[in-house]
C-alpha cells in the first residue's frame, strides 16, 4: 500500500503532515503513474520509487523555505512544486514549464485534488515576467547554478531568494556563480531511504 509506505516514510523526517496531506500526495504518486505511461513524464517507474525519489526528495526542502510566494522553474511533472503546495497550503506556487505535455498533467492534478494554491503556466522561462517578483524561485535538476540565476534572475522580488536543489555539491559549480549573486546558505538534505546525496543551495542578488 502506497500510503502505508508514504506514512513509513514520513515517519523518518521532522515533517508533520495531516492525513489529508499523506492522501493527497498518494494520489498525485498515482496520477504520475498512470500518466507516465503514455507521456513519459518520468524515468522512474516503480510508484514505490516515486515515494522517495520524486515526493519526499521535494517536501524535505519545505521547512527551509522562506516568505509566501514561489515559483519552480523548469518544473517538469511538478516537481517539487506540487509536493510542496500539498505540504505548504498557506504558501502559493506557479509551476512554469515550457512542454505542454507536462503543465496538461499538472493541471489535471491540480483540479483532480482540488489545489487552490497552484497555477501552472507553460512559458520558457526567459519570456515569463511576473508581475510580482517572487519570495523564492526553486529549481531541481533543472541546469547548472549558473544558468539558472541567469536565466532567472528577474524573478525574486527583492528580498527573495534561489533555491537550488543539488544532487552531490560541486566546489566548481557554486565558485562560477556570475557576478551580482552570493551563495548564502548551503546544506544538505536528508531524504529517507534515498541511495544518494541530497543538497540545498540558497543563493540572492546582492544589492
């Protein structure tokens, strides 16, 4: 059972989630699923693995994140952004990817579980401007640091922040950030059951 095995794996982590939350992220496991067999949203195959890999490796960076507003770049089938506007219902999220395939998916996910805090927008992330800038801009697996805060830099409102999530950390990587931004924080993330190193990279505009 899926939500057996959500519920062990949430027992090993510092998050308190209500049984709708466990529910809620049980069937978006499902959702990806079952989309995945046409759409080839993801390479992992196993619901089980998608536990891990996919929603606990999203929702342990919720406790680190600071203000209201974010947006996940590069978002993909919505990860980590879904995970994390189950997890963070007081907080709102727009979730930018430039394939339609994918923000069709999020959107059905959106209305299936009856989400209020997301909008999904299909956009290159060059092209979009918000109106408002963003407490946090999230990216996961999306490119090097670099090319992120390039790319996204008109983004953050001005006391907001990037965050990267990083698989292992690379010396190269944070020292080639463009000049204009300072990595702030830096730590890693403990995922359970996770065969793998986890980072998180906070980064801002230095005024």
């Amino acid at each position: 059972m899926l939500a057996t095995r959500l519920a062990d794996l949430i027992a090993q982590t510092d998050l308190h989630l209500t049984d709708l939350q466990q529910q809620q992220l049980v069937q978006l496991v499902e959702l990806l699923n079952k989309w995945n067999k046409a759409y080839n949203l993801t390479s992992v195959r196993d619901p089980k693995e998608m536990l891990v890999r996919h929603i606990l490796d999203s929702v342990v960076v919720g406790p680190h994140l600071q203000g209201s507003r974010f947006i996940d770049v590069g978002t993909g089938p919505g990860l980590p952004g879904l995970p994390l506007a189950i997890c963070n219902p007081d907080k709102s999220f727009v979730l930018l990817d430039s394939l339609g395939k994918r923000i069709r998916f999020i959107t059905t996910v959106v209305h299936t579980l009856g989400l209020k805090n997301v909008t999904p927008v299909q956009s290159r992330v060059e092209a979009y401007q918000p109106e408002v800038g963003f407490d946090g801009v999230l990216s996961r697996a999306f490119a090097s640091l670099s090319d992120m805060l390039q790319w996204c830099h008109h983004l953050p409102a001005e006391h907001g922040q990037f965050y990267a999530l990083k698989g292992q950390l690379d010396p190269q990587e944070l020292a080639d950030i463009p000049s204009g931004f300072e990595v702030i924080g830096q730590q890693p993330l403990l995922v359970p059951e996770l065969d793998a190193q986890r980072h998180l990279v906070n980064v801002r505009k230095v005024s």
